[in-house]
C-alpha cells in the first residue's frame, strides 16, 4: 500500500497492511533539511522540502502544511513576532481585538492573496504535485477556540465566557467563517485531509466547551468534511474532561495529547473512531530509548484498539535521536 492508501483504508474501516504512520513534525523537519525555522514558516519551498525529506527519511505516510498558529492572525493585521529559529509568536499584549467592537469590522483574509495564508495554500499545492500521489497531503486551519484566543488574547477570552457569551458566538462565528474559506483553498490546491487545531479548547471545562466551542468545531468540520476530505482534530493539553465531546465532532481522526489516556478516549467514543497518537513527545520519544519508544507505542496501540494511527502527543521536539524516530517507524510498519 502507498501512504495515501494505508491512512485511507484506516480511516474508511478497512484493513491497511500496517499502522498508519502520522507523527506532526515542524522544528524537527526543519532541523533534518538544515532549514531554519523562520524560513520554515515563511516560505512554502522551504516548509514543502523539509516535509518532503522527513516523510521519506522514516517512512510517514503523510506530509503536511502545517507550520505555526499565526498565519490568518498575521493576515488580519495581528502583532507577530518573529525570530530566527522558533515559530513566529502572536503578542497578545496587542491582541488584535483588544476592544470588542473591532470584530465588526473586520473583514476576513481572502487566501488567494499574497500573505501568509497563501503561502500555506502554495505549499499545500506544491506538496500535492511532489507527493500527492503517494502520500496524505494535509492542509490545517486553526479551531474557533484556538483562532478567537488568537485574535482576542488567551485570557480576555476566557474571561468573556463569563463576562459576554454573545459576544464568544459572534467571534467563533468570524472564525469558522474564515477558517472554511482557507481550509476550501487548501483543499482547491490539493489537500487530502486537514487538520484542524483547537488547542485554546483543552482550557475550558466540560460546560463550556459544550455549549460553546463543540457546535463551533462541529459546523467547521462538517463544512470540511463536504468538501471531499476527511478531517484529524487535535487539541495540545489535558483534553481528558472533553474527550467525549471530541468524538462527537464528526472529525475522521482525533489525534490526543500525552495527557489524555487513549483508553479514557476510547471508552468514551465510538469503537470505529480513529484515535492518533499518543506517547509523551518529551519524555518517551526524544528522551527514551528505541526499546521503551516501541514498548510505549504498543500500550497506546492496545489502549485504542484496532482504529489507531501511530503518532506522538503533540509535535515531535526537535532533538529527537533519529534512532527513536526509526523506532517509530519500525513500530509502525511491524504492526497492524
């Protein structure tokens, strides 16, 4: 099986010849190609080489556009800051919509402009041509949750849960928008499959998620899914008081945090729900042993059963010994 079929076949319920291999990769791709990240993150070229060459060094059956959460900010005039070696951050000292009447009129980014939003659509196309055939080629856009904490500031947003509920609709509403136009883009160019990344979301509780973020989550990955290509959700932190929530938004693939044990996970989903991941990127993938690495990922595969994709918690450090990156691999390609 190619890549594309392997991940494919996985996620339509049918059996592949071995685990679906989908660890995220950005500083750590960067390194391998000798790329700094800055260039990494602002050049499409640079993004799609480093893909390229980390998916055929350890065998990934996917590449992907993914590089840092500030692009649509960047677009909408956000203050990112850059450095040479690290993803770009997003000030929130000077949030974009420091006063709240700003969202009104602010009008979304169109992608196929130039800017950083079309960068990633470029490298999604040229990813697509270079390895489309054989591999995944994953688009990303951030999640209401992630994008409005962008905009907003991570703690203004948490304090309008409490303070302004119509006001976190309105914003979440400006953020789907958006985030559909950019994933329909990515998906023109030739995306497979996109990710959507909410991690903003691990930070409310069970009650506000569910009355705020998940109808949010739900309409974006039910307007992906439309447009022809399967959906990988993935929220960074302890996710582990939302789970049930995440598998109710229709997302193919929920792609879980360290903190959140796959067993948790998977009782609380439906048995056929695609579960990714999730050993400790730190402590078991860059600093453990090829041993431990292949003993870990076989209690995340007997913790999910057999609809499991092998993968880390989050993003790969970089660092990482490229013997416990083969042993990933191995772990992978010797399991079904």
């Amino acid at each position: 099986m190619t890549g594309k079929e392997r991940i494919l076949a996985r996620i339509e319920g049918r059996a592949p010849d071995c685990l679906p291999l989908m660890p995220i990769t950005m500083m750590f791709a960067g390194d391998l190609a000798g790329i700094e990240y800055r260039g990494y993150a602002s050049d499409h070229r640079m993004l799609a080489e480093a893909q390229l060459r980390v998916a055929e060094r350890f065998g990934f059956d996917y590449v992907s556009a993914i590089s840092d959460p500030a692009r649509e900010a960047s677009d909408l005039g956000a203050a990112v800051e850059w450095f040479d070696n690290q993803p770009p951050a997003i000030n929130e000292s000077r949030a974009l919509i420091h006063d709240k009447g700003v969202l009104s009129g602010l009008a979304p980014p169109d992608p196929s402009v130039p800017g950083r939003m079309k960068d990633r659509v470029e490298g999604v196309r040229l990813l697509a041509e270079r390895a489309g055939k054989d591999l995944v080629v994953e688009g990303w856009v951030e999640g209401p949750c992630a994008m409005a904490a962008d905009l907003r500031g991570l703690n203004t947003l948490m304090l309008d849960f409490s303070d302004d509920g119509p006001f976190v609709e309105a914003l979440f509403d400006y953020a789907v928008r958006m985030e559909i136009e950019f994933a329909r883009a990515q998906v023109e160019a030739g995306a497979t499959l996109m990710g959507v990344g909410d991690a903003a979301a691990s930070l409310v509780g069970p009650r506000l998620y569910n009355q705020y973020v998940l109808p949010y989550e739900k309409r974006l990955i039910a307007e992906i899914r439309g447009m022809g290509v399967p959906v990988r959700l993935h929220i960074c932190g302890n996710t582990r008081r939302i789970v049930k929530g995440m598998g109710e938004t229709g997302s193919e693939i929920i792609d879980l945090d360290f903190l959140t044990p796959l067993a948790e996970a998977r009782a609380a989903m439906r048995p056929e729900q695609v579960l990714l991941g999730n050993i400790d990127p730190v402590r078991a993938l860059r600093d453990g042993t090829p041993e431990s690495i292949e003993a870990a990922l076989a209690e995340c595969h007997a913790q999910a059963g057999e609809a499991y994709i092998v993968g880390a918690g989050c993003e790969v450090p970089r660092g990482t010994p490229i013997e416990n990156m083969e042993a990933m691999a191995r772990f992978a390609r010797t399991r079904r």
